[in-house]
C-alpha cells in the first residue's frame, strides 16, 4: 500500500481489495479467486440458458443449408454403416490378397 516507485500509488482501488480479502476470510477460498467472484457479473434471474449455444439460429442455418441445390438429404444412419461395412470389407479383401501375394514371392525367392 502507499507510494511505490517513482512515487506512482500502487493500489488503484482500495474498496475492491478490500471486499476482497474480506469474501476470502469469510470463504476461505484463495484471494484470487475471491477477487474474481466479485468482478464476475451477477447471474441474471429466470432467464434458462439454452443447452446449445444459439440453438434456433443452428437450427436456422442447418435448415436453410438442405435447401441449397446440391447438399444432400441426411442419410439413414443404417444406408452409411452398410455402405461403411461395405467399404471395410473391400479393404480387407484388398490386404489378404497383398499379403498372400508377398508371402507368394517370398516362398518362390527361398525355394
């Protein structure tokens, strides 16, 4: 407290420590903690905060998006994981037939 270097004061506001050392003698939680909760904006009264940040304008966009020529309809959740075991199968049969085919020249190179 009081002056510090070249004679400029050091603390700005005096009320503000104070109420703050105070709600951490009282808590006991740490000054700076005490010190935020005060400078925190009081929680406004009835008002419900959504899930979702701004969910009907995600709703919006979300919606005006499907009706631009082009972008697809959602697809049945079933339709993408038969088209996705689809896929991994042909991938699999892809690396047995690479893996025989190597194990192919390697028993021909040692026999």
């Amino acid at each position: 407290m009081g002056l510090g270097p070249n004679g400029v004061d050091v603390t700005s506001n005096r009320d503000r420590k104070r109420a703050a050392r105070e709600r951490a003698a009282s808590t006991g939680e740490p000054y700076v903690v005490a010190r935020r909760k005060l400078e925190e904006p009081p929680p406004i009264v009835g008002v419900i905060e959504p899930e979702r940040p701004y969910p009907f304008v995600v709703r919006l966009i979300h919606d005006l998006t499907h009706r631009v020529p082009g972008v697809p309809k959602h697809a049945d959740p079933s339709s993408i994981r038969s088209e996705h075991d689809a896929r991994h199968r042909a991938r699999a049969t892809e690396v047995r037939a690479r893996h025989a085919a190597r194990a192919a020249a390697a028993s021909a190179r040692h026999h």
